[in-house]
C-alpha cells in the first residue's frame, strides 16, 4: 500500500501546483461567465461548492497521518483541480454560445442643463444607482462644457461617461469643434455618434460618420451608433431599408475588432421627444432586422451586440420594450434629465 509520502510531491512543488490550477481556472472562468446568466453562474458555484465538501470529506482518511500543513497544501490541490474540472466542462458546453449582451441605460442629456444642475443630476444618478441591479451599465451624456464637473461626479462610481458628439478631424483649425481626443481626456468611454438630430440640423451624413467613427476609435472610446428612420419613410414602409443603408455605410466599414466595442441605438424619429413610442412589438421588429444586417458582416459577434432602443422611452413603458429579445436597453432623452426617472428605466429589466 502506497503512503501518503509515495504519492504527493513535496511542498514546494504543491504549492506549484496549486498556483497553475487556480490561474487555469480563473482562465477558464474569465471566458465562460460573460456567456451565462446570473441563475446559470450560481448553479455552476453551487456544483463547484458540493464538489468542495465531496471532495474535502473523501480526502479526509487519505491525510490523516500527515502533518497538518502538508495536508491543507494537498487539501487546496484538490479542490483547484476540482473547480477547474467544471469549469473546463462549462467551458465545453459553451463553447460556441455567444457573450450575454450587456444591459444599458444610456442619457443623452442634448442642450440641457447648466453646468452645475448637471453636476446635480449626475450626483442624484450616483446615490440611487445601488437601488439598480448592478447587471445594468448606466452611461450619462451631458453637454461638453459638463464633461469635467460630471466626470468629478461620477468618481467612484460605475457610472460610465460619455459625449454626445465628436469632430471629424483629428485635430486643427476647426472652430468650435471638439475632438475625440479632448473628450477620451476628460474621462469619456462612450461617444453618441449619428444621432437623428445630428444628421437633420447639421447635415451629418454617413462620410461624415465614418470620419467620426475614425476618431472615436482611435481613441479608444466606443462609439453609440444611431440609426432610425422618420415618419414618412415608417409610412412608405421603408424603415426596414434606411436602417440596413445607415449600417451598411458606416458599420460596415468597422473591423471585426471595432465592431466588438460599438452599441447601436434604434432610434425612430417620429418617437424622439414626441411622447409617442414604437410599440414593444415594433421595436422586436426591427432590432432583430438590425442584428440580422449586423449578422451578414460580422457574424456570431452581431449577437453580442448591444441594441438600445430610443424615443420617448420612460419609466412607464421601459419594462415592456426592454423584455424584447433584441432590446438590449435604451438611449435615453428626456426622462434622463430627472435621476429618479432614469433610475427607474434602469429598473425596467426583469430578464
Ligand atoms: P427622447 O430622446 O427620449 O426625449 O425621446 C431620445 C434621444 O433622442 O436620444
């Protein structure tokens, strides 16, 4: 009968050991969490767990006699190989699921507010944000001139900051413009880019976009894509068509790793600061006709992107358009210039 001393290498090499497992499992955990829901995370905890306390009881004899450092050292190498093994398995059973989209709650706060009301909002967001599941990421966009004192707001927070515009350009005599440089330095992680109110009051078409996109990119914000059509062409039936040819000619040009850090936000213009709202079922529609066109290009990753929808979304209406399968939240007016109201959009995800 082989001992204890037969079969175990010595502390040194243990502890080794022990050390690789626990890095494979975190390894194998970083890629298979993003692809579960919080109900399947907490089963695979739950099996990793029972593992622990199976494994703990069947270990107990084969120690005993060992000193009590050498056995925790053994002990500890079991249950890494444990942890590791199901997550190795889960890694299997999800290898070609896509990553759960992320849940957002983005403001686009437009020419309101003065300075220091938008400090005021922006803190008002921060102290009721913990009354939202963390599940969901909350982005603000105020004007430019708020981007610091919000910024400053925001400190400690999740709260993401983002702008509602960028220049063309890089950089250069350009007046009055901002670049996307300047606003990734005030601390922006996300840029609205192609906004209806963009392309109808300042002429923003998709070459100007692309050039936007450009910047957005390179420095290293992510852009919020908004696509939408108006009235007449909802009408004429033709919805459909001009959101595919906003795609087509701006996110079709991305790289495959560009389109990994874009959000789109369906935006029709006939819901925007109207009060009236596409119907849950309307927004289904097309959000899956958007994913459809982003599939052609990109493929599987098209799942993982997140599909916000926007038009007189509010607190009332956010739970029913956001239980739809391609809605992956919603780019917010004007209930985002109250904290509560914003709040309680953010609420409106029961999935
Ligand atoms: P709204 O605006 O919510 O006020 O309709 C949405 C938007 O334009 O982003």
């Amino acid at each position: 009968m082989p001992t204890i001393d037969d079969i175990t290498p010595g502390p040194v090499w243990t502890t080794l050991a022990a050390l690789v497992l626990l890095a494979a499992w975190w390894h194998s955990l970083r890629r298979v969490l993003p692809k579960m829901t919080p109900k399947r995370r907490n089963w695979m905890m739950c099996w990793t767990y029972a593992g622990f306390l199976f494994v703990l009881e069947l270990s107990r004899p084969l120690a005993a006699d060992e000193p009590s450092g050498r056995r925790f050292l053994l002990k500890l190498l079991i249950l890494f190989a444990w942890a590791l093994l199901i997550a190795i398995v889960y890694n299997i059973i999800y290898k070609n699921k896509p990553k759960m989209r992320k849940k957002i709650v983005a403001g686009n706060w437009k020419m309101n507010t003065l300075p220091a009301e938008g400090a005021e909002l922006a803190k008002g967001v921060v102290a009721g944000r913990g009354t939202v599941c963390s599940c969901v990421d909350f982005i603000v966009c105020p004007p430019f001139t708020h981007l610091s004192t919000v910024a400053e707001a925001l400190k400690g927070s999740d709260i993401a900051l983002g702008a509602q515009n960028c220049a063309a350009e890089e950089k250069g005599a350009y007046t009055g413009e901002v670049s996307a440089a300047m606003i990734a330095a005030l601390g922006c992680k996300y840029v609205i880019l192609g906004h209806s109110e963009r392309r109808q009051y300042y002429g923003e078409t998709s070459a100007t976009l692309n050039k936007k996109m450009t910047q957005a990119y390179a420095n290293g914000l992510m852009p919020i894509y908004c696509v939408g059509e108006n009235l007449d062409e909802r009408e004429a039936g033709k919805h459909f068509d001009v959101v595919k040819a906003q795609i087509e000619e701006v996110v079709y040009n991305l790289t495959a790793e560009q389109f990994k850090n874009l959000v789109i936000a369906y935006e029709p213009v006939w819901a925007i600061g109207t009060g009236k709202t596409a119907t849950a079922e309307q927004a289904q529609e097309i959000h899956a006709h958007i994913r459809k066109v982003l599939a052609a290009k990109f493929g599987v990753a098209a799942e993982e992107c997140a599909i916000l929808y926007g038009g007189s979304c509010k607190p009332s209406n956010a739970a029913e358009i956001f239980a739809k399968e391609d809605v992956d939240g919603g780019l917010i007016g004007g209930a985002a210039l109250k904290a509560d109201d914003f709040l309680a959009i953010g609420k409106g995800f029961g999935k």
